[in-house]
C-alpha cells in the first residue's frame, strides 16, 4: 500500500436547504441566461462575503445546469429548475492534504453565494443543509495485479455481480480496469486501474502528478506500477449501522469525511460488501458468495485498518427518507409536465418553481378537496361502500379546473 483510503477529486456535496430566490444575483443571471438560450460569458467575477475577489470559469452542464470552475481547486454546478446546488472538491485539493481547509473555505463561500450564510467550519455545515452527494473513496497499491480469469470472481452480497464492467485486456492476460457496478449508478460500486498508465495517457508523468508526494511518502520507488482501488457511494449507502456493538457511521455529514477512523471503517464496510474470491470451482451464485476472500483482496480490506467488530448494514430509516424523497420528486415531475401540457405549454424548466406554487396552492383550494371527495366517493362506489356526497352543485370536473381558481395559474401560464 502506497496511499491509505483518501477522500479523491470528484466527492461532491449538495446544499438541501438553497431556493434559487436566495442566490447571489450573479449566479441567478447565469440560470436565467441558460434558459433563455443564450451564451453565456467565458467567466464570472464576483467578491465573497470577506471582500475576496472570485473569479470562475463557465460551461453549460447537463439539464440546464451552469458549471463554475474556480483556480483553487472547486467546482460549484448550479440547477436553478430544481433549485439546489452542488460542490465539488477537485483531486488537487484532497490529495495535497488540505481537505479540511479547502472545506473550512468552501463551504463558507457557497453558503453566502447559495444562501446568505456563513458556515465557520466543516462541523458547522450539516446544520445548514450541506450533505454528501458522493463519496469517492481510494486506496493506492504496487504490487497488485489482476488477470482475465479474476474477472468473474468479483461478487457482491447478492451473489455473482452481474454488472461488471471489464476493458483494457492485455495479451499476457493482466486487466487494466476492472468495473463492480457504476459509478452514481449504484448506490456502491468498486473499480480498479492501473493507475500509472491512465496517467500516462493522459499526458502526465506518475512521479510529477498530484498523488506521487502521497505515494513518495509510503515508500514509492518512482518506478513501479501503482493500481488503484476505488470506492464510490451515494445515497443511502453512506448512512450506516451496526447493533454489536451499537454504531452509527454518518457520511452524509461532511465533517465525517475527515475522520480517518471513520474512512477506515467505511472502506471495511465497502470491500466486504463488494470482494474478490479466492479460485477454486463454484457449481452456482450461492458458492461463489461464500467463497473465501482472495488473499490479494484481504490484503486491500486491510488497509482500513482493523477488522469490524461486526457487520455494518445500510441505516434503512435514511434510505426510506431518501427514496421517498426521490419518488415525491418524481411524482412532482410528472404533475408538473401534465399541467403544462394542459394549457399548452412546453414543460421547460423554468416552469417549475411557478407550477409547484401553483400546486401549493391548488391542494388546499375548496374545489380541489371537493374533487378528492368526488374521486374517493367514485371509489367506494366501485367497492360496494358509500361515503357523505360533497354538497351538491360544488365543482370538481378536472384537476385544471380546481388550479384555475388560484390567481398565479393565469399569472404563469398565460390563460384566463
């Protein structure tokens, strides 16, 4: 081992609590020009709450989405539609061990761009609705190789994985890049590279990159190959439990992600879960899952450091709050492109933040109750049950009806 478990270039953290009405103007005109077709500007200068000059670099992202690249190492990525933004630590940052500083600066920054606020340092940011998005977890090695044959051997808890994702075959039979699952994808997945030759392909020598001081300081010769493994989770897979003994291990706060004893325990968690087995002749999926580790694998567990006292499990309470979350969002997405559809109107993005007051409203509106009523009556009709009718003459003939009671539908949507 070269390098412990470190937190990598692309761990991201999401500000929950961040209505795009509470945005600096400057980041705001940058959304509004996105949708409104238009170019934007090569850069964005703007001071931060202590004066300092900021200046960013501007790309259109996916969906709508303004990208800004900042000198020192972060990247904030802005969607006004959904109202939310998300940082992103840079490899240059985290692997010159200035993590907590770079979050100490960061995370006080975005907060006043992204909400007025100041977050004093990292233990403060969980209380101002900053979480981990994602988690890219990875460990440096010489001395490990993988071949074709150990391909099919890596499993996960539900036996054979069925997602791997294997390239880069040589003719002596080494694997460059190995694939357990997909990054974002899967709530956890495991990949692994020969390190030294992707950077090679991309124009950098290995002894002059940004690891190889790390790499230098756990015994690197300068010379030999280094292979990469690396953890990726998100979602309810960074809220954790374990009940012998009784722990809790919380990534989703940032300020976990400094605890190099909780990083330890989380890399346990993770190549415990996803692992390579030793060789040997497997007549079905059961087999290969009970199959003893690989003594090349046990050797990548360990370098989180002792073995759990017992088995860590995902927090289910988290994962119930965050799946539901997801499918109220989806469900949020659908109503929305129905009501627009309905008026004729393109389901644009920056119809959202109009459509979910619209639909704030409309729910508690008298004739929306009296169309639940109308539907729940139509219900128990079909099930040979009877309920108390809404009084007579009260309207409910269509969700459009119900919305077009309240003023902003017309404000938004153009109709009368």
């Amino acid at each position: 081992m070269i390098a412990p478990p470190t937190v990598d270039g692309g761990t991201a953290f999401k500000l929950e609590r961040a209505p795009a009405d509470l945005w600096r103007v400057e980041l705001r005109e940058l959304v509004a020009l996105v949708r409104g077709g238009k170019a934007l500007p090569p850069t964005v200068t703007f001071t931060d709450a202590d004066g300092v000059i900021l200046t960013a670099h501007l790309l259109r992202g996916n969906s709508g989405a303004v990208t800004l690249t900042f000198a020192d190492g972060a990247q904030l990525e802005l969607y006004g539609w959904g109202g939310f933004a998300v940082l992103i630590a840079k490899a240059s940052v985290v692997w010159s061990g200035a993590l907590r500083d770079w979050m100490t600066t960061w995370f006080d920054r975005a907060s006043w761009l992204l909400a007025g606020s100041q977050c004093p340092d990292p233990e403060s940011a969980a209380a101002l609705g900053w979480r981990t998005r994602n988690l890219e977890l990875c460990a440096d090695f010489t001395g490990l190789e993988f071949v074709e044959g150990d391909v099919g051997r890596f499993v996960g808890p539900r036996g054979g994985a069925k997602r791997i994702d294997s390239h880069g075959f040589k003719p002596h039979g080494s694997v460059e890049t190995i694939e357990l699952g997909k990054r974002r994808r899967d709530a956890l997945s495991i990949g692994t590279h020969d390190k030294t030759q992707k950077l090679r392909r991309d124009k950098q020598q290995p002894a002059q990159s940004v690891y190889s001081p790390t790499w230098h300081r756990h015994g690197w010769d300068g010379v030999a190959r280094v292979r990469r493994v690396e953890v990726r989770a998100n979602g309810r897979a960074l809220r954790l439990r374990g009940a012998h003994p009784p722990v809790t291990l919380d990534l989703t706060n940032p300020a976990t992600l400094l605890d190099d004893r909780a990083l330890g325990q989380f890399w346990r968690h993770a190549t415990r879960r996803l692992r390579l087995v030793g060789p040997g002749r497997f007549g079905n999926a059961t087999d290969l899952r009970h199959a003893p580790t690989d003594p090349r694998w046990v050797d990548v567990q360990e370098v989180g450091g002792p073995a759990l006292p017992g088995i860590l499990v995902v927090d289910r309470t988290e994962a119930r709050r965050l799946e539901g979350a997801e499918l109220r969002r989806r469900d949020g997405s659908a109503l929305v492109k129905a009501l627009a559809r309905s008026v004729g109107r393109s389901p644009a993005p920056d119809l959202q933040a109009g459509i979910e007051r619209v639909v704030a409203e409309a729910v508690v509106h008298p004739d929306f109750k009296n169309l639940v009523a109308a539907a729940r009556e139509r219900r128990y009709d079909v099930l040979g049950s009877t309920i108390q009718a809404p009084p007579a003459g009260q309207p409910g003939a269509s969700a459009l009806a119900c919305t077009q009671g309240v003023p902003q539908w017309a404000e938004i949507f153009g109709v009368g």
